[in-house]
C-alpha cells in the first residue's frame, strides 16, 4: 500500500460479524478473519471482542505475529456510571494484557451492562459523576502504561445521544473515539464533531451508514442489529457520513492514530465465496484512493 493513509490503516474483527453482543450471529474463526487481513495487505487490527482472540497475553501476542499483525488495542465494554460497583480491577487486567501484546489503545465503551444494543439509556446526575470519576480514572492508569484510553460513544450504552456526547467532552478530560456510524446514528454529526473537537478525537472508527436507516434506528423505530441486518452499514465512501471530508479535516490537523475500517456485519451462516471481503476491500480501496 502507497497511499499517505496506509501507516494509519487498521481493520477490526466486528466488520467480519465478531461481535461481543449476545446472538449476534455466527462467528467465524480467528484464522479466517486474520487470514483476510493478511490477504488485504493490512498490517494492523484491533482485537477484538473477549475470547475471539486468546485470553492469555503471550499466546495473543503469538497468534497476531503468526499473521504479521500490529495489535493497536480493542473495545473494552465496561459499566463505569453505577455506585458500589469498582470497574477499575477489570480494566487494569485487560492494560495488563495490552501491555503485554503492545496494543497502545483501550477503547471503552460506557456499558450499561445490558445483553444488547437496542434500549436507549441515560444517566441521571450522579451516575454522570460516578461516570466521570471512573473515566478520568481509566485514563491516569492507561496512561502510566503507556496506553491510550479513549471513550467510544456507541448506541445502546450510556454515550450514545448528542447531549450526551457534548456533556462527556465538556465534563471530563477523556479523549474520544470518533465512531462516525454510531455518533450518526445517536444525533451527532461526526463531521460537526471533528471541526468543533479535532484534538479531542485520539482514536477512529470509520463507518460509513445509509442516513434513512440510522435515522431511523437513532429514533427507535427500529433496532440496531435489524438496522444492521438491513443494510444500514455501507463500504466507505457509499454512505452518508462524509468519510472524505471528514479525514481530510483530521489529516489537515495532523491526527497521527489509526483509521480502524469498521463496517458492522451480521453473518447468519459460514459465508460462501468471499463473504464480507469484498466490502471491506471497497472499503480499503476508497480510503487509499483519497
């Protein structure tokens, strides 16, 4: 790969249908999708969900460099909003692991400990406090280990509307994860986001989303794995999110970490032919070509 962008490529198993979500559909292997990986010329991926790829930080490490894979970290869904429930012990367990396999990116998501995405959550005042003690917190920790931590609004957890990503950067210190499907889908304009917010923007997930779909998901008159089932998640580039536009605003300002390509996909069975390759080759073709 050529491209400028190539340095900063990065792929997550989620855009092969691994998800950590209950009955999200059928999971392919680690050979398959790390194998893919290697096909499409990418050198780095995030890990993916707890169990897909081994637990353990050595035989983790092992099994990415066997595919000449670059571990840049994973989503880390942990409750950070209740009293009397320490999320910190877990989170020190999963930076010990990234430590060890030299990932430099925990992607939390503000979990509402729910088996899924489709109910819309809020915090009240002081689950927002205790939310904001705990990220701060997550963040110092990370941080002396060398690892970003960032927050990744995301439908169905605590961060998921526009009033809550807004309080959540003026109300703590935490970099974002810039999701652009799921800030879409939860009534930010990602584009809107990066030219308010740029240095606040440590990690990025690229996700291209037909508007109609997410609006419509965003309005809970669908959910959001139906939303994915119907094609709500588009190649980059075929979709409503200004994915151009919206790197060459964080290229301008010199964002120097990874574009994670992460089109959420639901497989119902082992795929036949090239299954989710080929959009996720369009995919990588489009961000190459910018």
């Amino acid at each position: 790969m050529t491209s400028a962008l190539a340095g900063q490529l990065a792929a997550a198993p989620i855009s092969w249908g691994v998800c950590e979500a209950e009955n999200w559909g059928y999971q392919l292997p680690p050979e398959r999708v790390l194998q893919d990986m290697l096909d499409l010329g990418i050198r780095a991926t995030e890990f993916g969900p707890t169990g897909f790829l081994p637990v353990e930080p050595k035989p983790r490490a092992e099994i990415l460099r066997r595919y000449g894979l670059t571990a840049i970290g994973g989503f880390f869904p942990s409750v950070l909003h209740q009293d009397g429930s320490d999320p910190l012990p877990a989170i020190e367990r999963e930076l010990a692991a990234f430590e060890a396999a030299g990932a430099t990116v925990l992607v939390l998501s503000a979990d509402s400990g729910a088996a899924s995405y489709d109910e819309k959550q809020e915090m009240t005042a002081q689950q927002w406090k205790t939310f904001g003690r705990n990220l701060d917190e997550a963040v110092r920790r990370a941080a002396d280990r060398g690892i970003t931590a960032v927050l990744h609004p995301h439908v169905g957890t605590m961060v998921e509307s526009a009033a809550a990503v807004d309080q959540l950067l003026n109300s703590t210190a935490a970099n974002i994860c810039l999701d652009t499907g799921h800030l879409l889908i939860g009534g930010t304009n990602p584009l809107d986001l990066v030219r308010r917010f740029a240095a606040r923007v440590g990690h990025a997930h690229l996700k291209d989303v037909k508007a109609d779909l997410a609006g419509r998901v965003g309005r809970g008159e669908l959910g959001f794995t139906d939303g994915v089932k119907a094609g709500m998640f588009v190649p980059l580039g075929q979709g409503d999110c200004g994915i151009a536009e919206l790197v060459a605003r964080l290229q301008a300002v010199d964002y120097a970490g990874w574009y994670v390509m992460e089109q959420d996909a639901i497989l119902t069975a082992p795929p036949e032919g090239q299954g989710p390759l080929r959009g996720i080759r369009e995919s990588r073709d489009f961000l190459l070509g910018l």
